[in-house]
C-alpha cells in the first residue's frame, strides 16, 4: 500500500512559503482572514457542481455563502484560505479537496476587484498585467457568432459532434474545448460580460452579468462577481438551479436560507474565488495538481 505524500518535501516547503505570501498580500491591505464552517446546511445549487453529503450537512463547496452572512454583518473586506470540497472531480487540474481563496471587497466594483486579482498573480507568478476582453468578442472571434443572441441551431452546428446541449451547455462546451486552451498564452486574460443565464450569484447590469474569469497559460484561476444583492432574484435562481438538477437527476439541495436572509444587509461588493493549487502547479511548472499537494486522491 502506498503511504508516501502525493509531493516531495521540497513542494511541500514551496508550498508553505506560497501561503505565507497570500497571508502577506492580504495583511498588507488590511483585508482579515475568516474562517468558515466546513459543514453546511446549504450549499451551492449550481447544477455542475456536487457536494459530499454527510448526515444532514454538506461539506462547503465554496466559503461563498457564509463569507456573505458575516460581510452583511459588517466585517469589512475579508478573505478565506482553506479547504473546499466538489465531488466526482478528480484529474490533472481537479481534486475533490483542493484549497480555495476567497475574498470579498464591500464598496468596490468588478474592475476594482480585476485589478487586485491582477496584482495578487503578478507578485506570485511575477505575470504580465493581465488583458481584458469581453465573453462576445471571443466568440465572435473564434467563431464569428454572438453568444448571446445566437440560436441552438447554430450553437449545434459550430459544435460539431458533442452531446445534445440547451444554449449554456453548447456555450460551455465551445469554451472549454475549442476556447479555453489558448487563453492566457502570453499574460493573464480575464473575460468579462457573460450571458445572464451564467450570472449565477452576480449581478446582470447593461444586459450581461457582472462576472468575471480569469485564465493564465489555458489554466482558469479565478471566478468573480459584482455580487447580487436581491435575496428575491436570488431564490428564483436558486429554483432555476434546482429544476436543472431535477432533470439531470442529480440530488436536490437545499436552498441557504440563511443567505437569503442576509442579502439584504449585504453592501455593494464584489468576490472573487482562485484556486490556489493550481496557481502552485503554474509558479512550479507542474502539469499535475497530485504534484503540488500533500495528500491527492487515488484515482482509478
């Protein structure tokens, strides 16, 4: 049986120095370090997304809802470095326990927020400044269609052979096969203005969500919002949610109540989540997430 640590101790000494810096790039601005519970009542219904269920809880697949609670309660900027959990997702970029960084920026903007993103991966990577572009120019450069007024026709047909999709699955599939893989080639590249049907919990301003990607080298690292403060638009959502689950017979959640309650207190602010494993796998040129942590899942 094999016991050895998925990383050598040179990484695992590497990698504590890593943590060290995020911790040191956020003390400097004043943003405080949270925890969060690892077992949840509710968790995110996104239907591509699945969480361990233990008992009646759930294992936080994001700190995301209940950084929110204690952001309406007043804590000011805040930001969580630790585990989060997502079943079924095991790989070269994927482990179903992985460490997250998260934070939270109450009065500031998406572009505000874009910038320190920036900087944070430029004083860890030692990246160019990052390229902005917009979700409807890459399509209409790639593939010469606008994404959003598109048909599901077309979708199907630029698509090629791929599973039977609606528009987001077909939307989703050109990006991270036909997309994804060259963004980010040369500096840092964050897409913006994604469709309202993949705003999920960020506002929808000029009529495409306050969202935001970022992409290094074809890795995505980050996923941020100008958040959605509407705990009525947000149920609806989460309802949304819900009945795509239904019809892909994945397990029901339950909606955070707790959340919901506390959108109204939550002050404008923007979040944004990285995957700090994979910004170690980019800094370590490693082509292996097992290589960069302590203990990877067995695959089959």
């Amino acid at each position: 049986m094999m016991w050895q640590p998925s990383c050598t101790l040179a990484v695992l000494r590497e990698r504590a120095q890593f943590l060290l810096q995020i911790r040191q790039f956020f003390l400097a601005r004043d943003v405080l370090e949270v925890d969060t519970p690892l077992l949840c009542r509710g968790v995110a219904t996104d239907p591509f997304l699945q969480a361990f269920r233990i008992q009646d809880r759930f294992l936080q697949t994001s700190p995301e809802f209940a950084m929110k609670r204690l952001v309406a309660a007043g804590s000011g900027p805040i930001y969580y470095l630790g585990k989060a959990f997502r079943k079924a997702e095991v790989g070269a970029r994927h482990n179903p326990e992985f460490t997250m960084l998260e934070w939270y920026r109450p009065d500031w903007t998406q572009a505000q927020l874009i910038s320190e993103v920036d900087a944070l991966f430029q004083e860890l990577l030692h990246t160019p400044p990052a390229e902005i572009t917009t979700y409807q120019a890459l399509f209409e450069q790639v593939f010469d269609l606008n994404p959003h007024t598109a048909s599901v026709e077309a979708l199907q047909r630029v698509a090629g052979n791929s599973p039977q999709l609606d528009k987001d699955g077909y939307l989703d599939f050109l990006l991270t096969h036909h997309i994804e893989k060259n963004l980010g080639k040369t500096c840092p590249q964050v897409i913006i203005g994604y469709p309202q049907s993949q705003a999920s919990l960020a506002k929808i301003e000029n009529g495409v969500a306050q969202r935001f990607e970022f992409y290094y080298q074809g890795v995505e690292l980050a996923n941020g919002y100008h958040e959605l403060t509407c705990a009525k638009e947000q149920r609806q959502r989460f309802e949304v949610d819900l009945q795509q689950r239904q019809q892909f017979n994945q397990e029901l959640l339950p909606v955070d109540e707790t959340l919901l309650a506390a959108l109204p207190f939550l002050p404008p602010c923007s979040g944004v989540a990285v995957g700090v494993d994979r910004l170690l796998m980019l800094k370590l040129q490693e082509k292996d997430i097992s290589n960069v942590l302590p203990f990877a899942w067995e695959r089959a």
